[in-house]
C-alpha cells in the first residue's frame, strides 16, 4: 500500500491525504461484500486506476495553480507477458 502512496504522490505531489484516500478506495477492486466490510476491507488496490483517479481528481490548496497546468496522461504500460491484456 505505501509503494501505491508513494506512486501517487509521485505523479501528483500536490495531492492532498483525502485525495490519496479517496482515490485508493474509489479504484479499489472488491473482494467481498459491497463497498467496505471486515475481511477485505475497500477491497485490492489497483495502481493503475488509482493513478487515473489521482490525476483527475485532485483537491488542494493550489488549485489555481494546478488548474492552469494542462494534465499529465495516464501512464501506457506495455502489455506483460502471461497476464490478460
């Protein structure tokens, strides 16, 4: 869970603790009962869509700022080998 924090404090460093959790839980893939419940919690993280979330939607304290900035583009990862593309 902290390497997805840090991957996406690293896209957007300006993003606030609630967008961080927001977009984390939001993105999460559920596991077992409907939205958060006591064996799986929000689910599994998924990076990938966490990112997405994460750049298009950032509350902050510079969104004046940040406004202005044209976003970046979600990552294009290549497809792996053995997984689902």
């Amino acid at each position: 869970m902290s390497g997805v924090v840090a991957l996406l404090l690293e896209r957007r460093p300006d993003a606030d603790p609630e967008a961080i959790r927001k977009a984390l839980q939001t993105t999460a893939k559920d596991l077992g009962s409907k939205g958060y419940d006591d064996q799986f919690g929000w689910g599994l993280v998924d990076p990938f869509a966490a990112i997405q979330a994460i750049e298009t939607n950032v509350p902050n304290a510079n969104a004046s700022a940040t406004a202005t900035a044209a976003p970046t583009p979600a990552p294009s990862l290549p497809p792996r080998p053995g997984i689902d593309c």
